[in-house]
C-alpha cells in the first residue's frame, strides 16, 4: 500500500480555522473508506480450491518418490 507524507498545507490551516467539523467529517469520511477496504481484503485468501490442488500435487510427487 502506497503511503502519503502528512504535511499540512496553510490551506489546510485555513479550513480548518474557518470549519473544523468540515475537517473531522473528512477525516471520517476517509477512515471509514480505509476501514471498509481493510476489511474487504481480509476475507480475501487462497481458496480451498487451491488447497485441495496442492494436495493432489504433493500425493502424486510422494507415490512416483516411492514414499507411500
């Protein structure tokens, strides 16, 4: 994941001297967006499709090895 340097702007100053609840509700805004991509990608894994393929791999290499 690519990160931002955090500098703040005098722009940035600006706004949030004239309407800081602008600047909370943004600053929300983007936690629940990195919050909810977060938790997308946790579900996302190796299936067990790919599992069960390694297995029949690994059975076969062992019987042509002479191991079972």
């Amino acid at each position: 994941m690519k990160s931002k340097r955090a500098t703040i702007s005098i722009s940035k100053l600006a706004r949030y001297a004239s309407d800081p609840e602008s600047v909370f509700e943004k600053v929300n805004e983007s936690a629940v967006k990195y919050g909810n991509r977060a938790h997308a990608s946790i579900g996302k894994g190796p299936s067990l499709v790919l599992f069960i393929i390694a297995a029949i791999v690994i059975l076969i290499a062992a019987r042509k090895a002479g191991l079972l």
